[in-house]
C-alpha cells in the first residue's frame, strides 16, 4: 500500500511516463494501481500549488488552489479503501523547497510514501534545458545561458548573502539535492536513471516500473511500446528561430502574457508545428564535459551515502556530448523563414479565435 511521487526532473522523459500511466490507467487500476485524473491537467495543477508558481506557468490561480489536496485526498481514498497503491507527480515538482516539499507530503501522512527522481545525462539535459527555456520565452543564446548558468553555479546554499541565487538549471537537474528535499520527512527515495542513447525505448519504462512495483513483460499492464504524447525537440536552426520571434514579441506594448504565449508559440506553434521540421538537434559542447562529469559523480557519491535505490546503470548518466565535427548549439535559423512574418501570424493567432489556424509564411522574405 504506497504512495509513489514521481517529482521529475524536467527533460528526463517525464511527459512520456506520464502519458504512459494516463493511457493504462484503466489496467493499472485493474492491477492495484491508481493513476487518479481529477480532469484535465491533474497532475500538473496540483505541482503548480505545491510551488505556488500558477502564475509563472500560465495557469488560472482559482483552477490550482487546493488541487494537490484533492489530489493527495484522491490517493489516500484509494489506499485506505482498497489497499491497493498510488502513483502521482509532475516534474514541476522537482523544484520545490524543502519546506514545499515536506509541506506536500504531510498531506500523505501515515502512508507508505515514496520519491521517485528520474534522471538523464547532463550533456543532453544542458540542451534540452536550454531550449525548453527558449519554447517558455526565454532569448539567450546557448553561449549566454552557458557564461550565466552552466559555468555559474555557486552552490546550493547561494543565497543573496552569497552573491544571488543557484542558476535555476542546477537547482532543477541536482538529482541528488531534490532527493535530499523530497525524503527530508522521511519518503524512501529512489533513483531512476535515464537509458543512454541507443538504449530500446522501453528500457525507460522498465526502470521506472521497477521503481514503482509495477509488474512488466507481456502480463505487465502497461505496454512500454504503445505510441504516446512525448515534449518534442527542436533543431538548432528552429531553435535560433524561435529565439529571434521571442525577442520580437517581447518588444511588444503590451507584452504578451505568459499564458497566452505558452499556449500560442510555445505549445501551439513551436510543439505542434516546428517540432515537425527535421533539422540537426544541438548538441553540449565537448568542452564542458569536465564540469558536468564531475557534478554527476559528486551526486552519485550523495545518493549512495544517503542509500537511496537506485534503478538501472549509473554509468548511463555519463555526459554525452558533442562530437568534433558536430556544429555549436548556436546556429542560424533555417533560410526559409522570416521571422518578422512568422511573429505577425503568432500576434494574430493570440489576439482570437478566428485567426489561431492561420497560416505560417515559410518563405523568407527578409535578409537575415
């Protein structure tokens, strides 16, 4: 009888585990398990209260107030009434304080609580990181981000005594410290590492299930290769694309809103229509191979000592990186776009409905 919260990190693969439970919730409820859905975007909702950043992720405060209550309220129905188990969590979880996180977990007092963190290589976390925070807004370039995170990080205990704040990229992939945040009220903590590249698609979900009790194989209730939802990459030249719309959307009067640019360019344009370009991805160069390798294994050190579980090989959480005849992460955007042009057809889509299907001018008509 346990409760499993799966608390990220962001980019390990989470928004396909998550779309993995939602399209067996059935089965896994015929297996013990639930996967409570208390309506669209239940997992999502309830991580936003715990961080209290409905705002900062373009979510309507009077829809996330209480969500991870109910939601906390749903699991602790199914465990005392069926003696059955419980799996929730969203990678926005990943970074909460310690006092969030144990405030969290006190709605699941008296339960068998477990923490899950999935975890992936930082040189493919450092891209991907990077360009998530391009598809939210963000304009630097991969050199920037590098200089102001990458090469930045003060420690854990930066505060603004200590010259300011930890960048947020290793406050958000410090698997090691969000294990330590997420058990400080005594959950047993688990570890789960993301396959290497090459890895068979369904290894991910083995070791998660291994983690969760969950059985697998042909009698399992999930079907690891069933086609699901996953967070769509870009290409380097859509990225840079992406970058240069963002910086002419923000010159704006007004500006627009974080929920309406999350909905418009990022999940509407850039998820569901540039993602569809097929274009070299960027790559971390191999020069940062140094830094990252000796976070890993600094972490790895802490998650032994604190003797939390840890599923699958250790060693796949070596950073890859760039090869020599790869191309930087910074790049030009693709030849064939303007993205003056581009920026008008999103202003169009956001200001209604009659315009969100309009059509992207894919014919550059601008120098770049």
């Amino acid at each position: 009888m346990r409760v499993v919260v799966h608390v990220g990190l962001t980019k390990t693969g989470t928004t396909h585990l998550q779309a993995l439970l939602a399209a067996h919730r059935e089965p896994l409820l015929a297996a013990g398990w639930l996967y409570p859905d208390l309506g669209p975007g239940t997992h999502f909702r309830a991580a936003a209260d715990v961080r209290r950043s409905a705002h900062l992720l373009g979510l309507d405060p009077s829809r996330v107030d209480g969500a991870w209550s109910a939601l906390c309220a749903e699991a602790r129905r199914h465990v005392e009434g069926t003696g059955g188990d419980v799996v929730l969590g969203h990678e926005v979880l990943a970074g909460a304080t310690t006092e969030q996180a144990v405030a969290a977990l006190a709605h699941l007092d008296g339960l068998d609580v477990h923490v899950v963190v999935t975890a992936r290589d930082l040189g493919r976390q450092a891209v991907a990181h990077w360009q998530e925070r391009v598809k939210l807004g963000d304009t630097r370039s991969f050199a920037t981000f590098e200089a102001e995170e990458l090469r930045a990080d003060s420690g854990r205990d930066a505060g603004p005594d200590a010259g300011g704040v930890r960048p947020r990229f290793w406050h958000g992939q410090d698997l090691a410290d969000t294990l330590a945040r997420w058990t400080a009220g005594g959950a047993t903590g688990h570890l789960v590492v993301g396959p290497a590249p090459g890895a068979p698609r369904e290894e991910l979900w083995r070791r998660f299930a291994e983690a969760l009790g969950v059985p697998t194989g042909p009698d399992g209730p999930v079907d690891p290769a069933l086609p699901v939802a996953g967070n769509p990459s870009l290409g380097a030249p859509e990225v840079a694309l992406v970058r240069e719309v963002n910086r002419l959307l923000a010159a704006d009067e007004p500006p627009m809103s974080t929920e309406v640019h999350h909905r418009v360019v990022k999940r509407g344009w850039a998820e569901q229509e540039l993602a569809a370009r097929s274009s070299t991805p960027p790559r971390t160069p191999a020069d940062l191979g140094p830094l990252l390798a000796a976070a890993t294994h600094a972490w790895l050190g802490e998650v032994a000592s604190a003797g939390h579980l840890v599923h699958g090989d250790p060693t796949d959480l070596d950073p890859v990186l760039a090869g020599p005849d790869d191309p930087p992460p910074d790049v030009p955007w693709p030849a064939d776009v303007d993205p003056a042009a581009v920026a008008d057809v999103l202003r169009a889509r956001a200001a209604g409905p009659a315009a969100r299907r309009s059509r992207l001018p894919w014919r550059r008509s601008r120098p770049h």
